[in-house]
C-alpha cells in the first residue's frame, strides 16, 4: 500500500512541507543550500532555530536522514540553552519521524511520546496530532494491529477538532488499510476509504484521491471482484498519470496486473508489469522491480513458458537480494547514527544535572545554617541518594531486559521470514520440477492403461519419471536421483535434460543410458578425483513398440542401471525380472561405460513395472520393520485383476496404511503398464 504522505512536525511548516514534496531532487538541492548560506549569517539564536527547523523539514523529505540527524541535535541544543519550549518540542518530534523512516521503531517511539508530552504543555494541538498519528505509523510498522488503530483513530478526532480535513483523510485511510490488510473486516475498511475519499475531494487532494482508489482496487481484488477492482485501479492510474506520479504510476500498474493475472488475461498482466518495471527503474524502486518480476514469472508460469518464468524468478531473487543488502548497509549506518545521538544527549544530561547538583547543595548549607542539624540532613540526603541509586540501577536493569527481548523477537522474526523465502523458493522450484515432468495426459495418450504413482519425501523430488515418444515406438522412465529434496530436485532436472539429448542421438536403451552417462559426467565435471562430486543417479528405461499386426503384442526393450524391470504375464502367478547393470549413472563410473539392452515381446494383457526403491525400503508395519522387495512383489502379484487406475489407488493406500505415523524416509515413485 502506498502511504498518501507524512503528517506535518507544525502547522507552521506545512506549505513548506507541500511544496517540497513536488519540487525537483535539484530544486530542493538548491534550497538546502540557500538556507545553510543563511545559517551561517545568521546571528539571533531564535532566528536560527526557525531556520535550522525549516531545513530540517526538507532533508527529511529529500530521505537524507544522517543531515537532518544533526541538525536536530543542533537544534535541540540552542533551544534548551534558551529554554525554547517550541523549538525543543519540534526537535524531538523530527527526531521521532527519523527513527521511524529509518526503522528505529522503539527509539521512535520514546520520542513521539515526550513531543506529545512537551506539544501538550505549551498547548500546541496540531503537535499532539502529529506526534499520534506517528505513533500509528509505527505500530502499524510492527504489525500492533490495535495500538495502531487507537492512535490513528485519536489523530483523526483531533485534525477533525482542528479543521485540517487533508491530514484527517491520511489517518483515516490509514485505518481502512488496517482493516483491508491486518484485521481484514472489508466493511470497516469500505466505510473508512470514502469517508477519506469525501475529506480529499473537499480538500482537492487529487494525490490523496488517486491513493483511496489504489486501496480500494487492492481490497476488492482481495475479496475477489475483479470488475469493481479493475475500474479503481484504472482511475487511481488515470489520477497519477495526470499528476505524474512515477511511484504511485509504478504500485498501481502492477496492482493492475495483478488483477489480469488472477483473471487469467496473462498477456495484459506482462504488459502491466513491463510497464511497472520501466517506471520501477527510472525512480530506483527495488521494491517495485521485485514486483514486477515476480507478476511476469508468474504470468509467463501460466502461459506455459517456464524458461521465461524462471529468467524473471531469477530477477525477482536478485532485486530481493539488493533490498536486503540495502537494508543491512542502512542499519549499520542507523546504529552509528543512533550512538552519536545518545552521546551527545548524555553531555547535555550531564550538564544539567550538575547545575541541579549545585543547587540542591546550596539550599542544604542554607538549611544547615538555619536548623544546626547538618548531620540528621546529611544522613536522610545519603539515604534518598542510595534509594535513587538503587531507583535507578532498577531502571536500567529494567530497559536492558526489555531490549534483549526485543533483539530476541527480532531475531526469531527474521528466522521466520528467512524460513518463509526459502519454502517459497523451494515451492517454486516444485512448480518448475513439475512442468518438466511428462503431463499425465501425455502418458495416457501412449500407454492407456497406465498408473504413475510418484509421492515426493520433500517439496521437491529426487525421484523423476521421463518419456518420450518417436516414431513408431515410446521410451519411458523410472529414475532414482543421489538424495531428495533440493539437491535431488537439481539432479532431476539435469537428468531430465540429458535424457532428452541422448534419446536425439540413439533409440536403443542401452546407448541412451551410456550417452546419459557421459552427460551426468560433464555437468558434473566428475573425473576420478576424489574431491569431485559423487552424485548421480538409478535407472529403469523402457522402449515399447507395436509389432504388426498389432494382435501380436508389443517388443519391449530394457536397459537398467540398478534399477529392474519387472513383468508379470497375463494369468501368471509369479513375477518375472529382467535384472538391471549393477552399475549407476554417473558420480565415479566410468565414461565409456557400456549397458545391456534386453528384448522381450509381450501378449496383450501382459502388465511391466518400473520403480525407484522408495515404495519397498518404507519403514512401518506393527513392528517398525521396512515393506521389503518380496512383500512389494506380492502385493503386485495380488492385484492383477485390477484395472492400472484401481492399482493406483490400492498401492496408495497400502504404502499409507503400512507407513501410519512414520515419517516417509524417500521419494517413491513406480510406474505400471499394461499392453
């Protein structure tokens, strides 16, 4: 969501604020320099601080937080010299709204609450609105969903009291987009949206006017009602092309987009994130790069074109990795930021406390003079001294405790956010694994009385089942990959890949798998070095083709590498095995390695199997103990009077049943056909 704007620090200062926002990076330079040329002339303390706040204002606009930094801290120096009430109050209210831009949620918060303390002793209203309604942003940063509508809602009654409708309508769609967003109440956050909606249009805020229509597409696009989405968002983007507003143009195209992609209008949704994307990159928008690109890989996903896809995922990750190595560079300036601050604070304090020191000591000598008991005096001030020691040291104790625990829930939710990226990747990487695998459809089409049954251990596989089809005869696949999960997952589809050129090359079984061999290898860059990388892979390749006339059956070629290929003829009671090379693919074989083809001719109604070791090494049963190979042949054996569909689901089931509340040690996958 995009925020309409910051509250203003005074009412002073809010057509300065104004006009800075849409002013150029070089007019706004020159102003900056214009007002330092005016500080250094300028004499009168009072008028110094006038122009210190002003500058202040503008850097804070401009983002440059460092600057605005010390000069606040100069600011709050002059003014506290001269007990300036006014200018403190402004002080720590800007140093508040810094600590809040730069993420500083908790200093910021301990500033906002002592300007709304200072605001409120000289009377100054609009202060205390402003000092709240930040309080709501940063709550809102830290997802306390009600602290942050309390504030929002207080800052809302107070600019109402005070006439000021635009900084009233920013409260309040603020509050809409906590119940659009967190709280998810699509009424509230309805009623809310036109309410700012009307407090804009009185104030002529088109800016504020085209952010309502952005909040209000996203929450209709959340509820699912395109149509209504689709027409806010095409006049949130007709506002901000008037006003040409790259950043608000750049947000509410690829909130466009996201609109067509859920309607399935792929083609509309790239062209709204090529648009977002231009925009991103002209204002230096990582956010919205990142956007854009994850809106086109999942777009060309849906267009069924997984190589774009995966180019844009690529660009997604890579402009996510520059936000979080801006982030990183940011907070290490932050802290150094945030030190220097505290230092010079603790000379002031110090300052101020010895001149109370000073005082507290004459009023005792007067004390003593007066009531000759310098001795009871002595003893109760050394007792109130060590009770405020003591006072003390509990405070600080106190705010020590209080910022480890801090530190502790940042830390568990940046573990949580890392874990989250990492199963949104790993999840992507399942999508692309799958649009690799042969549509089942596809199986169907060669083989019509078929099953696959393939259950991943993880997200993604190390198990992968592969075809492809030639003229006048179909090769097909079961293989075992080293390991499951992501690093099987990669060898999956490097094995797919391989499998394709070979089956370009040759069409008998056994020189395929001599050709994928030496495929793996130079991927790999495996040699016979020990420190080259072992993994590779166990297969089972088919190659089946009608023999005319087709009553007389089917020739069936097999090559396996570790991998068998069980056949069980029409009416027979035992399982016939065609026993695979007892060597892999890849990892330390040798590159001209050679394997078996087999022929055989099936009947019709003759059904082969091919399979990974997953299904018979599952630990379960009563005992604990693994399914076995003899226990998996029988079960075949028993259901031949199945149809491959029914197969499908006994075998399913039986695994389930067998394996109960034991975890699934490996991938499984078994392939069954039926001539």
């Amino acid at each position: 969501m995009k925020t309409k704007k910051s509250s203003p620090l005074l009412k002073l200062f809010i057509a300065v604020f104004l006009c800075l926002l849409t002013a150029t990076n070089s007019f706004a330079d020159r102003t900056i320099d214009s007002l330092k040329k005016v500080l250094k002339t300028q004499q009168a303390d009072t008028a110094r601080v006038k122009t210190l706040h002003t500058l202040i204002i503008d850097l804070i606009t401009l983002g440059n937080y460092p600057q605005a930094d010390s000069l606040i801290q100069e600011e709050l120096t002059i003014s506290g010299k001269h007990g300036y009430k006014q200018g403190i109050a402004n002080a720590v209210l800007a140093k508040g709204i810094v600590d809040y831009y730069q993420g500083l949620y908790s200093a910021a918060l301990v500033c906002l609450y002592d300007s709304r303390k200072k605001f409120d002793t000289i009377g100054d209203q609009h202060g205390i609105a402003s000092s709240i309604l930040y309080m709501g942003y940063v709550y809102e940063g830290q997802l306390e969903t009600k602290k942050a509508l309390d504030k929002f809602n207080e800052a809302s009654l107070l600019f109402a009291a005070l006439k000021d409708d635009d900084y009233n309508a920013t409260a309040i769609i603020h509050i809409g987009n906590i119940y659009n967003n967190l709280v998810i109440d699509y009424d509230k956050a309805r009623a809310n949206y036109i309410k700012a909606l009307e407090l804009f249009t009185k104030a002529k805020d088109d800016d504020g006017i085209a952010s309502v229509y952005e909040d209000m597409g996203v929450m209709y696009y959340h509820q699912k009602q395109y149509d209504t989405a689709l027409f806010y968002q095409k006049k949130a983007l007709e506002l901000f092309e008037k006003l040409n507003d790259r950043e608000g143009l750049s947000k509410s195209v690829v909130y466009l987009g996201n609109v067509y992609y859920d309607l399935k209008n792929y083609t509309q949704a790239i062209e709204c994130a090529d648009r977002s994307l231009s925009l991103a990159k002209e204002i230096g928008s990582y956010s919205d790069i990142r956007d854009a690109e994850y809106l086109s890989s999942e777009a060309y996903l849906g267009m069924e074109n997984p190589m774009q896809a995966l180019t844009h995922y690529k660009n997604f990750v890579a402009a996510k990795d520059t936000i979080l190595s801006q982030e990183n560079t940011k907070k290490g300036l932050e802290a150094e930021i945030s030190f220097e601050f505290a230092k010079k604070q603790a000379v002031i304090q110090a300052e101020q406390d010895r001149k109370d020191a000073e005082r507290k000591l004459e009023e005792r000598k007067q004390q003593i003079i007066l009531y000759f008991i310098s001795g009871i005096l002595i003893l109760i001030l050394g007792f109130a001294i060590f009770a405020y020691r003591s006072y003390l040291q509990k405070q600080r104790d106190n705010k020590e405790l209080d910022v480890r625990n801090k530190k502790i829930e940042a830390a568990y939710s940046i573990i949580e956010e890392k874990n989250r990226e990492i199963t949104d990747s790993i999840n992507y990487a399942r999508r692309i694994q799958h649009a690799i695998l042969p549509e089942r459809q596809t199986i169907e089409k060669s083989f019509p009385q078929s099953f696959v049954l393939f259950k991943p251990k993880d997200i993604v596989s190390g198990d992968f089942y592969w075809m492809h089809k030639s003229d006048g005869h179909t090769l097909i696949a079961a293989a075992d990959c080293t390991g499951h999960g992501v690093p099987g997952g990669f060898m999956s589809m490097i094995g797919s890949e391989k499998l394709n050129d070979a089956a370009l090359q040759n069409s008998d079984t056994g020189k395929i798998l001599s050709l994928l061999n030496k495929g793996i290898k130079k991927s790999l860059h495996q040699s016979e070095e020990q420190d080259t990388t072992r993994d590779g892979m166990d297969i089972a390749l088919c190659k089946a083709a009608p023999l005319n006339p087709p009553d007389r059956g089917t020739l069936l070629e097999f090559s396996g590498a570790n991998r068998p290929l069980w056949i069980i003829r029409k009416g027979s009671n035992e399982v016939e095995e065609i026993k695979a090379d007892k060597r892999a693919i890849g990892g330390f074989t040798e590159g001209e390695q050679n394997f078996q083809t087999h022929s055989i001719q099936l009947q019709k109604g003759d059904s082969f199997y091919i399979f990974s070791d997953g299904y018979a090494d599952q630990f379960g049963g009563p005992q604990g103990k693994k399914l076995s190979t003899k226990k998996f042949r029988e079960m075949l054996l028993s259901i031949q009077n199945l149809s491959m569909q029914e197969q499908l689901k006994f075998l399913d089931k039986s695994l389930e049943d067998w394996k109960l509340d034991r975890e699934q040690l490996d991938d499984v996958l078994v392939i069954g056909i039926r001539v």
